[in-house]
C-alpha cells in the first residue's frame, strides 16, 4: 500500500499539475503503474499481471486505509480503459481509477 499511496501522490501531483497532492480525486491506475515502472527492467520485474493481482488482493480487503488515508476503487464504464481484477472467488471486476481520501 506504501508504494501504491506514493505512487498515486506523484501521479495526483501531475495530473492535476499541483504543488501538492489534492486528496479525493480520482488516478487512473494505468497512469499509476506506468509511474510504477519507469524503467524497463522494472517492467519486466513487475509485470502488469502481478499488479492487477496485487490490486485484486487489495480490493478484496475491507480495511482500505493507510497511515490516515482511505483508498477508494473507481469502476469503468469502458472495460477497455480498465484493468480487470480477478478475487480469490474468480470474480472479475474492472477498475479504472484510484481515489485516497484523508480521513478526518
């Protein structure tokens, strides 16, 4: 989660050309995972199945929080801008983006 909540600051902070990260907007996790794996041997090392898989175990946890933040998964309406997620019961779900919101 450490990597992913860093990830998403840097892909926040980018997106939404800001100085610092605006907590409750939704990434897109593509947009994540390519920040992720830069460099090529990082893409050959942790492939994109590894972090859907990693992904699919995440949204299978009912505690989405980290070090005072909540992760929220955004769906698709376009499966085809989606990453799909497989659970430990073979359901497949498509995501599309990351929101974390600072908790209060």
């Amino acid at each position: 989660m450490k990597e992913l909540f860093d990830a998403y600051q840097i892909q926040n902070k980018l997106t939404f050309r800001t100085k610092d990260a605006i907590w409750g907007k939704a990434v897109k996790l593509i947009e994540i995972y390519n920040l992720m794996t830069l460099k090529r041997t990082t893409k050959q090392e942790y492939p994109k199945q590894f972090y859907q898989y990693e992904l699919g175990l995440l949204k299978e946890n009912l505690n989405l929080s980290f070090n005072g933040y909540r992760f929220e998964f955004g769906f698709a309406k376009d499966i085809s801008k989606a990453i799909a997620i497989i659970d430990s019961k073979g359901k497949v779900s498509h995501v599309s983006s990351l929101t974390i919101y600072k908790e209060v």
